[in-house]
C-alpha cells in the first residue's frame, strides 16, 4: 500500500535543531504493509510504514485472552527521527509518528461483572531533540483505576496516574542538563440515573505537578452534572458547575464538556474560579432541531482575562452558541 502527496509550495522548517529532520520540498511518498492473526486465544497486529528518502515507522502488538476473566495487550513502537507522514495516526507520547521508541503493556482483571480493575504502564525514549528538549531523552507513564458498578444505574470509578518526561530547564535555572517534570492525577467519580429521563455525574479530580528541585503544585477540579433526556420528547438538556483552583498553567485540569452538534470538547480548568454551562436542544419539528448552549467562567482574584486583542476587561467570561438543523 502507498500513495503520494505533491504540494505547490515548499515546506519550511525553520532552523531550530530538533525540526532537522522535518519534511521539505513538495513531494512526499509513503509505502506500508500491515497483518494480524489470531492463534486460539491471542490476536497479533502490526504494521510496517516508510517515507521514501526518510525514515521508517514499526508497531508490533499482542492482545492475550489469559482468561474469561484475565486479558493483557502489549505493542512495540518504533518510529525512525527522519519518518515523515502528515495522515498518521499511532500510539504514541508524542503528538508526531517519529522519533520514538516505547513499550506498552495494560491489563485488566474483572473478577465479576460489578468489578473491573485496569492498568498500563509505558515506557518512552525520544533519540532526537524536541521542542523544548536539547537532548535525547526519556520517561514513563502509569495508570491504575477501578469501575464499581453495583447496579445499572450506578458506576463507581477511582483512576490514579504517573507521567514522568524531560524538558529543558526553565529560563530562570542556571544549571545544565535536562530536568524531569512530573505530573499526577487522581480521580473520584461517581455516576447515577434517578430514572429514564434524570441522571447525574460527580467527579472529584486533583492535579500535581513538579519540575526538577521545584517545588510541587497541586490543583483540583470539582463539578456536578445534571442530564436531563426523557425518551422521546422535544425538549432535553444539561447542566454543569464546577469549581477549580490551580497555581498556574502547569497543573491545569482538563475535563470533557458536552456543546452542540457536533461541538463537543475538552475545557480547560485553570487558576481558580467557578464555571458553568447549560445546553438546550428542542426539537421544532421533525425536521428542524435547535441547540442553544450558554457558558459562563468567573475568576477569583482577577481584573481582566487574556491579553492583547483577546482581553476581557473585569474577572467574567462568557460565550453562547445557537445551532439549527433543517433535515431535508
């Protein structure tokens, strides 16, 4: 398999190290075969891809039933620093298929059908430069969460993660070298539908943060959601409130926000203030349906929000969407 993407205009990468090997010129090639075969109880998959006059990309993975009850998954990953391709989509640490090597390796134990324990670690290596990074470098990333689900209409899930990378030091730090940061987070959230039409979410969420001999931040994230969706009618909706307290940027939160059609997305919960936000959709008729969702973000301790052209004078944020649908 392979095709060819040709442009009318060079790619330009600047002249910063670590885009060394970036794609230039016009016209690029890919070429790439992939298998799978499955042996009684374990499922194997992989693909080999290569950007002519680049570089090489491999994934190699395993999925295992050990048991009804037992299943582990491992892959290999090894994508070349000079692999170019701009339709890609792997695992991976990076945001880029190149210029990685890791192993992945994730379990799950259901014991019965109201429990259900999970964990992965994956172990990453970066031989090249990145943004932000002036040497090779190196981390980890662990994951351990358990699901309680005593009845249909509860679910019970506890999550706690561990990611260590390399960055350089910050512009303030003298000191050579590469400095670990590490971030951290734990979650408690709790499900619950009261009928066919009401059903709630809870989630308790905390942050952590810490780079080199700095010292450590922590930040948290509570919020509560009311869905309301009877079956069949013309009116449903949601609500949510939060509140969130974070030192800086660093420990940050993210949560996922529902939006109209189409327009779901992940909010950004940082500094420290309330946020809600109401989504409405009714349908007209058969054929026409509105969404209408307003948000509304206040920040503590603030005289303004943003800067330059995006500055908001005072410490309130807001923002309404309004979509209609017409069917033919």
């Amino acid at each position: 398999m392979g095709y060819q993407s040709r442009y009318d205009q060079n790619f330009i990468t600047g002249n910063s190290a670590y885009n060394k090997y970036a794609f230039t010129g016009t016209n690029l090639i890919n070429t790439g075969f992939h298998y799978s075969y499955t042996f009684k109880n374990v499922y194997s998959y992989g693909e080999i891809a290569h950007s002519i006059d680049g570089g090489w990309a491999v994934v190699n993975g395993l999925l295992i039933s050990l048991s009804p009850k037992l299943s582990t998954v491992l892959l290999h990953r090894n994508y070349d620093r000079d692999y170019r391709n701009f339709f890609s989509s792997a695992v991976g640490e990076g945001t880029d298929v190149s210029n990685e090597k890791g192993v992945y390796a994730g379990l799950n134990f259901s014991p019965s059908k109201k429990f259900l324990y999970s964990i992965y670690l994956d172990y990453f290596k970066f031989p090249w430069l990145k943004f932000r990074v002036d040497s090779a470098s190196k981390g980890h990333e662990i994951l351990v969460q358990g699901i309680y689900t005593p009845k249909k209409t509860l679910k019970i899930l506890l999550r706690f993660k561990r990611e260590l990378k390399q960055q350089n030091p910050d512009a303030t730090d003298k000191s050579e070298g590469l400095k670990n940061v590490l971030k951290g987070s734990g979650r408690a959230a709790i499900d619950w539908k009261l009928n066919k039409s009401i059903d709630f979410q809870h989630r308790v969420e905390v942050s952590l943060y810490k780079k080199g001999e700095m010292g450590q931040e922590f930040g948290k994230l509570v919020y509560c959601d009311f869905n309301y969706h009877p079956p069949l009618a013309k009116l449903s909706g949601n609500l949510r409130i939060a509140y969130f307290s974070t030192p800086s940027y660093n420990s940050r939160i993210y949560a996922y926000e529902d939006d109209v059609l189409y327009g779901s997305s992940f909010g950004l919960y940082s500094e420290k203030g309330f946020r809600s936000y109401s989504n409405i959709r009714c349908r007209i008729t058969r054929k026409v349906d509105l969404w209408a969702r307003y948000a509304l973000t206040f920040y503590q301790d603030k005289e303004s929000i943003s800067s330059g052209l995006d500055e908001i004078e005072g410490n309130i944020k807001s923002d309404v969407k309004v979509q209609l649908r017409y069917q033919f």
